[in-house]
C-alpha cells in the first residue's frame, strides 16, 4: 500500500491537516501535481531573475545586460562588454556571492523540510541536532588561531562532531528515537553555544571580535568561486537524493508503524535522511555562518500553496529558500550602504512575524 492510499483510508482525502508537521494544509493538496508543476515554472523564472537583478543592485552602474555578457563571456561566448573593473565586480565579487546564498537558502530550506518530517515538530529547523553551534565553535577556534583559509573545514567538522555526539548521548538514553535525539541535539547545543561564548570572553579582541560576531550571525561577504563549489556540491550530492525521498517522507507523517506497514525501513531511512541532511547543513553553515529561520519558516509557508506532500514540496521549497535569501542577502549589503549587515539579522526580522502571522493563520483553521 502506497502512502497516499494509506491516507486515503484514514481520512478519505490525500493527506490530513496533521499528516505533517506543518502550519495549515495547502490548496496544492487538491490542485494535484499539475499546480505543482506550473508553481515549479513560475520559481525558476523568478530565481533566473532574482540571481540577474540581485547583480545590478550596488553603487556600479551594472544592468542585467551587462551581467549576462560578462557570464556568457566567461564562458566562451561573446565578447566582453564591460570594462576590467566592472567585470571584476559581477564575476569576481556579486555573481559568487548571488550563487552561494542561492545554494545556502535552497540547502536550509529543504533541511527544514526534512527534519520537520522526521521529527514531526513543526519548530524543527536544520540546526536541531547542534549543526550550528559545533559549526560556530569550529570557526571561532581557527579564527582565533589566524587560519581563516580553514574556516570551512573548521565549521564543517564542527558541525558533523555535534551530530556525532548528538547520537551518541541520544543512544546511551536507549532506543534512538526522534524525541530523545531533538533532547540531546538541544544539549549538545548549549555545550557548544558555551564553549563559543567561553572562548570569545576569554581570548577575543579588537578587529577578530567583530570578524567572529559577524559569522555568527550569518554572512555572505566573503563569499567567492570556492564557497560556490562547496555550496552546489553539497546540493548534487545530499540535497538531490532527499529531494527524491518525497513518497518516504508521506510515509513518515503517519508514524513508524505506519511507515514500515508500507514496507519502509524506519531506522535506517531516518538516519540516513539525518545524515543526509547534516552534511548539507554542515556544507552552508562553513561558507555563511549560521543564518537562522530560513530552514523554520519557509517550509511552513510553502506548504500553504503547495500542500503537504513532500514530492512537491521539498523541490518548491528550495527554490523559495533560494529566492528569499538571495533577497534577503542583497538588503543586508544594500540597505545601510556602505555599511553592510549580517544577512542572519535580516532574516530574523523577517522570519519572526511571519513565523507569528502563520501561527495565526493556523489558530484561525484550527
């Protein structure tokens, strides 16, 4: 039996209001596969947009012309239409930039899906299991040692030593269960949020302060070619097989037992979803630092458009997550020019009345 025909004979429609963890149901429940479809179309011409116009916003007098003769000339074709200074600034400076919180925002996004899924808690965002403060404390250590080359790997394998012993702890309370691995993510969480603290009281100064508060709250100022191919890489090789675990993750939203009645292998699809989405998390944590709410809020409100099978969700949410923080990027360097803020504030200020205008919208159908 297939997961939507195990719904249907729960409910006698595709899927529940509380099949999934999310803020109200969709109306792409009934619209079916072809509003999916078309909602897919419309995304990507808006991503192809956005990365266009997000370039030409800046104090260079660049147009979307101007940037797509510099791609295409970059590329073989054409001939270059700016002068080597303009051309540094799209290729070398904005386009990079645009890329990587396109990447960071569609990795986020789709975690949180993802782990919302899992753990069927709808407050489930991709730092849950202590991703983002073993990330944190990896950066801030060589940071400190002047190894800011090594930043990436740092808060990579800061990230993947939290989830390592965010299993560990969640294994010696007994049987790993959803409930008992968000506990010991939430522990692991504050030890290493400590141990960051700790060491930014105890040896911080002058310009490293600010550098370190600055990844902390997320940032894509230092962004080039290299945090690109980090970026996509962890997209094509965690982010592609979670967006074909849709039908997998419908199992999930009835419970275990449902999902091994339909013949799913629980504990091993979990976990290697969980690992899955740890290595994409750890990916965009060490080139952006920890930007909060994407991975919270949009899944959530995808899910009032697209509905809750996650088929059609997990793809529409990382175009949305690539939009938003490409968006959001380009108001934290433009709005406040020439200073620039740390693009986790602006999502912040964003995500949290949203965050409470769907809260609302849910009491109202509820």
């Amino acid at each position: 039996m297939r997961a939507d025909q195990l719904a249907a004979s729960h409910t006698g429609s595709p899927l529940p209001k509380s099949a999934v963890p999310g803020i109200g149901i969709g109306r792409g429940d009934r619209a079916g596969g072809g509003r999916g479809a078309l909602w897919g179309i419309v995304l990507s011409v808006v991503l192809l947009a956005s990365v266009t116009l997000a370039i030409t916003i800046g104090p260079a007098q660049i147009t979307p012309l101007d940037v797509w003769g510099s791609v295409l000339h970059h590329l073989g074709v054409g001939h270059q239409p700016l002068s080597l200074l303009r051309d540094g600034i799209v290729w070398e400076l904005r386009l990079p930039r645009v890329l990587t919180a396109a990447a960071v925002g569609a990795g986020l996004a789709v975690s949180g899906a993802v782990m919302q899924a899992l753990t069927r808690n709808p407050l489930a965002d991709p730092y849950l299991l202590g991703l983002s403060s073993g990330a944190s404390l990896g950066a801030v250590a060589v940071l400190l040692l002047g190894a800011a080359l090594l930043l990436p790997l740092a808060a990579f394998l800061g990230a993947m030593l939290a989830l390592g012993m965010t299993l560990l702890l969640a294994n010696s309370l007994g049987r790993i269960t959803p409930s008992r691995t968000v506990l010991a993510g939430l522990a692991v969480s504050a030890l290493a949020s400590a141990a960051t603290s700790l060491i930014i009281f105890w040896s911080v100064t002058g310009d490293s302060y600010r550098e370190i508060l600055g990844w902390l709250l997320g940032s894509l100022a230092g962004a080039r070619w290299p945090a690109v191919a980090i970026g996509f890489a962890a997209v094509v090789v965690a982010g592609i097989p979670i967006l074909l675990s849709g039908r997998i993750l419908d199992a999930f939203a009835f419970g275990d037992t449902s999902a091994a009645t339909l013949g799913v292998n629980v504990q091993g699809v979990r976990w290697s979803l969980l690992g899955a989405t740890a290595l994409l998390t750890g990916a965009m944590v060490s080139v952006s630092g920890s930007i909060g709410f994407v991975g919270l809020i949009l899944p959530h409100a995808v899910r009032l458009v697209a509905g809750v099978r996650h088929r059609t969700l997990l793809p529409l949410v990382a175009l949305v997550g690539a939009i938003f923080l490409i968006w959001a990027d380009t108001a934290a360097r433009s709005l406040f020019d020439p200073r620039e803020l740390p693009v986790g504030i602006i999502t912040a200020l964003i995500g949290a009345p949203v965050f409470a205008v769907l809260l609302a919208r849910r009491k109202s159908q509820t």
